[in-house]
C-alpha cells in the first residue's frame, strides 16, 4: 500500500512538471508572436510618419513645400495655398491617409466642424 502511495505521488509530481512545462512552452511561442506582432505594428506606425514627412516632397504633391505648416496631431498640414507666392488663394486642412485608412473619430469631428465653417480667427495679446 505504501509503495502504490509514493508511485502515485510520483506520477502526480511527474505530471504536474510535464504540465508546467507544456505551459511554459506554450507562453513562450505565445509571447514570441506578440513581440513579433508589436514589432511589425511599430514598424508600420513609423513607416507612416515617415511617409506623412515625405508626401510633400514628392513629385506630384499638389501644394509648394514653402505653403505648409505641419501640424501632425489630427490634421497632418495646414496648406497657406499661394502664401509663398504673395497670393494667398485659400487655407487646407490636410489629412495625408494611405488608400486603405479612414478618418477617425477626431478627424471626423474636424472635417464636420470645417463642412459647417465653425472656424474662427482669433488675437490674443498677452498684457
């Protein structure tokens, strides 16, 4: 009876170790994807920042380099339309997407208060 006692205590203890490593194992494939997962959403976030910078700079970009002021919180530019040229034609809000992106929440509320021209021009003089 003894005998039969400690050979069940050691087939518990044996598996208690198989089933502490199996989880073990298991958290670190688990982890491993998630770092790679976070790597590869960091490096897309900063591949975006970077391509927001350039965008002006290429080619086929609608606007002169010298009419924009970055902004890079919700609205990626402001575009002074001709500023540069001494004919300021109209003033942008321009938001740089990828073909797939959408606006966000913020964004939209942005793009709503400009559509219903909530817009105000304000001087603040420090006395």
């Amino acid at each position: 009876m003894k005998d039969n006692l400690g050979l069940i205590i050691l087939c518990i203890i044996i598996w208690i170790f198989i089933g502490y490593l199996i989880a073990k194992l298991y958290f670190i494939v688990a982890m491993k994807k998630q770092r790679k997962d976070a790597v590869s959403q960091s490096r897309s976030v900063v591949l975006w920042h970077v391509n927001e910078k350039i965008a002006p700079l290429l080619p086929n970009f609608p606007y002169s380099y010298k009419d924009l002021v970055f902004l890079g919180k919700w609205i990626d530019y402001l575009v002074f339309d001709g500023l540069s040229y001494g004919n300021l034609k109209r003033i942008i809000f321009l938001e740089i997407k990828s073909w797939v992106s959408n606006l966000n929440r913020n964004e939209r509320m942005i793009k709503d208060c400009i559509d219903r021209r909530a817009i105000t021009y304000e001087v603040r003089r420090k006395n």
